[in-house]
C-alpha cells in the first residue's frame, strides 16, 4: 500500500475535479486527483468505432457558455458549426414528416400560436428564476410539488402543444419522463441556459463542437498536471475525516457530550482517502464525482444525515445517444439540414454530426427515459432495427443503411450510471438545493449536477470546479491564520 501526503486530494478526472485541480496547483497547493477508469474526462468521452471518431458522451458547445469558451480559448482548442443549413424535419400527432425552417414546428395554427405562447410564459417565469437559487422564486414551494406535465396540463387544454415545450426540458435536457420532475426543476434547467427560448433554439443551445472532439479539454487539462498527481484506475473506497467543527447534523440529538465530539481527539480537520493500491492523508478532499455516486465511497464518520438524504433524492436521468454514419450526408442533397424533432417517435431529436473535414455525413439522434428503457429491454439487432427505423422517418429510406452505428450506454457505464446528469425528484429542490454546496468539514463535492449557470454541461462543470477550487484554497489559509 503506497502512502503519500497532499494539500488536497481530488476523486475524479472529470471536467470539474481537473479544473480544481489545475486551479489549485496554480495556487501553490498540492493536489493529487484520483480516477476510478483507465481514462479522464468521465461523461466526455472521445474515441473511434470502426475507424469512425465520435463523441460518445458531451460535446456541444452554446455562446452562453462563456466559462468553457474561456477554457478553450486558453488552450488553444478550435470550435466548427454544426451543419444548419436546409429545412429540419418534424413529425406530428399525425405521424406526417412536416419540413420546415425557423424556430417553431409545424402543426397546425391552435397548436402554433399554443406553443409560441407557452414559450413566452415560461421565459417570463425563467426570467424571475435564479439557477444559483431556484429555491428563493416567490412561488417555489408550489412549483416544487408539482410535475412539469401537472403543471403544464394546467396551463394548456393542447397536447400537442404541452408534448413539444415537454420535450425541450423532458426528453431534451433532464432526459426523465416530464411527470417525474416538478415545475421548478424545469425553470432551474432553462435558467441556467440563459431563457426557455435558448433551449428551444437548436441553432443556439447545439451551436458549435470543438474539433478533434470535447474531450481534448479534460486531456489538455490532464496534461498540465504532474502524472505522479493524477493516477487512472484508482476508484475512491473509502474516506476517514475528522473535523473540529462538525456540522450540528452529524451529532445525534441523544449523543452524550463525549460522543458529540469525536473529532476532537484526531488532528482537526484532516482526511485520509483510500483506494485499493493507496492511502493519501491531506488537510482537503473534493469529491467531484456526480451525486448518485457519494454512496459508492465509505465515509468514516458517516456523512450527517441530511447530506446522506440529500444525495438520494437526486437521480441520474436515461438517454442512448446513437451515431450513424453513412457513406455522404444524403440529406443535405436532399435540402434537409439534418435537424430532425418528433415527440412521437423513439428517436425524439437528430443531427447532421458530421465532423468536421470528413466526406462521410454523420447523423446523431436521441431515445430517451422510458423510450429508453423499452429499447434497452430488446435483442441488440432489433434495438438498431427500431432506431434506424425512427430515423429513416424523418430523413427516408438511405438512413437504414449506415456504415459505422453505435449507441452510447452511458447507464451501463459503472462510474457515471445514467446521462447526462441529475436531477431532484419532486420537492427535492426547495428541500435540498441550498445545502448541495455546503462543505462538510474539510469535504467538498461537486460536479456539473450541482451548477447554477451551465447545470448539466461541461460549462457548469467548469464554474463548480473553480468555485470548489477558490473555496477549498481559502480554508486551507485559514488553517494558517
Ligand atoms: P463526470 O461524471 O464527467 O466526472 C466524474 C468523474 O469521477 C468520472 O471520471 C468518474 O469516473 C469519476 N469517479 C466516480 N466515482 C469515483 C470514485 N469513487 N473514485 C474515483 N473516481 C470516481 N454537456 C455539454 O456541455 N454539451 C453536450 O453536448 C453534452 N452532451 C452530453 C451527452 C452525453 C451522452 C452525456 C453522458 C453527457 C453530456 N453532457 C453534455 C454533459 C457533460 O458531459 C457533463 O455535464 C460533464 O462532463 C460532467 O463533468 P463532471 O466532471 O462534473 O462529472
């Protein structure tokens, strides 16, 4: 068992837990990040199928994301469009592929002018939502405790009108079926995006990709680090910590005075971490690994009760993210850009995904929540049978015929366990919300779950990295003072 000694000790080698790790090493602190895969970046993920180069997990970059634009700019890392140019396909109620241009689908004028009107009132309750803060929106309790679907079966008597401002937050974002999380939830979603209009807007929210793929950011970061500070293959067992001031929480209201105090014994605010191969003693750990997985990690004392019915009652959202690649994009000779919308069908939402320099065209499209698990419950070849089906609706028959396919599990990925993020179930964000960045003694977690602005993306991903970063660097001075 090798034992080493750090300032800070990081659990794992995504966005955020690299960003605070660089940002900590620039502040003189030394840090070690430890990762459970062979490989960094955790829910960005680049690589090749079949020659093919694909992004298997986050990849697409909005001009709100200002903090990630900032990151690529420092390291030198260049961004392409993504193919707009053509008509997008929709399918309706009536199972009609519709070509279209401009923002709004094409239905019919009552469920036109529905949509436009939901839109603009959903904007103006985002506008009243702070996503560092959803909680403190004068009629949060409400929106809480009810589902979006409930919510917005109040608001309009139209289905299909209700079925595609659904998908925007549903199947598009949270990727959980819309009568699973509440009101309030989706007003978080949008708000840290900008406005509902943002999520609407494909053009804006899936403007541009980084060429060579997302994942060169957590590889370039990666590579600033000493490789004797970053060890791959090394998930996190098992964390003792002690603190001089425990969180009033953790005491049990019965404990005795001696046993409400057992910190006091060990050195004050120290933390040991474990893996299978190591032991690191440090003043700090950040846990920058997403909140279905705090429980994977024995905690020695165990965290105080609310942190540990906090992490329960948020949850990982479902989705497959499949490529197809064909031997030409087929549909830009047809005027079709390739964006594609349907909330009837298995695949919700496509793309033209081809990257960039390539002749081949790539088509990206999106089964989520319960289309999801459905499609997971069948034989691999029907499953691709029924996708491929779903895309040859939109775009013809030529989309049955790819070369390269692949599906992105991200659900069977032992270390992640669902895409693209979490969510709280109803309620659990007026319950819990304001506490999910609060320290525990000399433990800090986070990850893109937790953001405010970029909630879910690697933007947000970054802004928690830093914020963990800033506010572990000034403890650690405290310590000093
Ligand atoms: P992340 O989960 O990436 O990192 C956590 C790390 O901790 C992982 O490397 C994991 O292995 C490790 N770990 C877990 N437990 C551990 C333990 N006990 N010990 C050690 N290590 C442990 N975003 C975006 O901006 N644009 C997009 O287009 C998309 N699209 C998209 C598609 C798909 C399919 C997915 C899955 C996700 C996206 N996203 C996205 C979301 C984006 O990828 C995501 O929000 C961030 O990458 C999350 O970064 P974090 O570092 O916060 O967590």
């Amino acid at each position: 068992m090798e034992r080493l000694e750090r300032d800070v000790v990081i659990v794992g080698a995504g966005v955020t837990g690299l960003t605070a790790a660089v940002t900590l090493r620039e502040a003189g602190c030394s840090v070690i990040v430890l990762e459970a895969r062979d490989r960094v970046g955790g829910r960005v993920w680049t690589d090749h199928v079949d020659g093919q180069l694909y992004e298997i997990g986050g990849q697409w970059v909005s001009p709100d994301q200002t903090a990630l634009l900032e990151v690529l700019d420092d390291l030198g890392l260049d961004t392409y469009e993504r193919y707009r140019d053509g008509e997008s396909v929709y399918i309706g109620a009536d199972g009609v592929a519709k070509r279209f241009t401009g923002g709004v689908v094409p239905t019919n004028p009552h469920t036109e002018a529905e949509i436009e009107r939901l839109i603009v009132l959903l904007d103006q309750l985002v506008a009243e939502t702070d996503p560092a803060a959803p909680w403190e929106h004068p009629n949060a309790d409400e929106l809480d405790r009810i589902s979006f679907s409930a919510w917005l079966r109040q608001q309009s008597d139209d289905a299909e009108a209700r079925e595609n401002i659904a998908l925007f937050i549903a199947d598009a974002m949270l990727t959980k079926p819309a009568h699973s999380f509440s009101a309030l939830q989706a007003l978080l979603m949008a708000a840290s995006a900008g406005s509902f209009s943002h999520l609407v807007d494909a053009d804006f929210i899936l403007d541009r990709r980084v060429v060579g793929g997302l994942q060169r950011v957590p590889l370039a970061l990666a590579a600033t680090l000493d490789p004797v500070d970053l060890r791959l293959g090394q998930p996190v067992r098992g964390i003792r910590w002690s603190s001089a001031a425990l969180p009033v929480e953790a005491v049990p209201a019965d404990a005795e005075p001696a046993d409400a105090e057992p910190a006091r014994a060990e050195p004050a605010e120290s933390v040991e971490v474990s893996t299978d191969d190591l032991v690191v003693t440090a003043k700090r750990v950040i846990v920058a690994v997403p909140p279905n997985l705090y429980n994977r990690i024995d905690y020695a004392p165990a965290l105080p009760r609310l942190r540990q019915q906090l992490s329960q009652h948020q949850s990982l959202g479902l989705v497959i993210k499949v490529h197809a690649t064909y031997d030409t994009p087929f549909w830009r000779e047809e005027g079709l850009s390739g964006t594609a919308f349907s909330p009837y069908r298995v695949v919700h939402e496509a793309y033209d995904n081809s990257n960039i320099g390539e002749t081949r065209g790539t088509l990206v499209g999106f089964v989520s929540d319960e289309k999801a698990d459905a499609l997971l419950a069948l034989p691999a070849a029907e499953r691709r049978h029924r996708i491929l089906e779903s895309l040859a609706a939109y775009y013809g028959p030529k989309a049955l015929e790819p070369v390269v396919y692949f599906e992105s599990d991200w659900a069977a990925e032992e270390w992640t366990q669902g895409a693209y993020a979490a969510s709280f179930d109803l309620g659990g964000l007026t319950r819990y919300g304001a506490l999910q960045l609060e320290p525990v003694g000399p433990l800090r977690f986070g990850s893109s779950d937790l953001a405010a602005e970029g909630y879910q993306h690697v933007d947000g991903a970054i802004r928690v990295g830093r914020r963990l970063a800033a506010e572990t660097i000034e403890s650690i001075e405290s310590l000093g003072a």
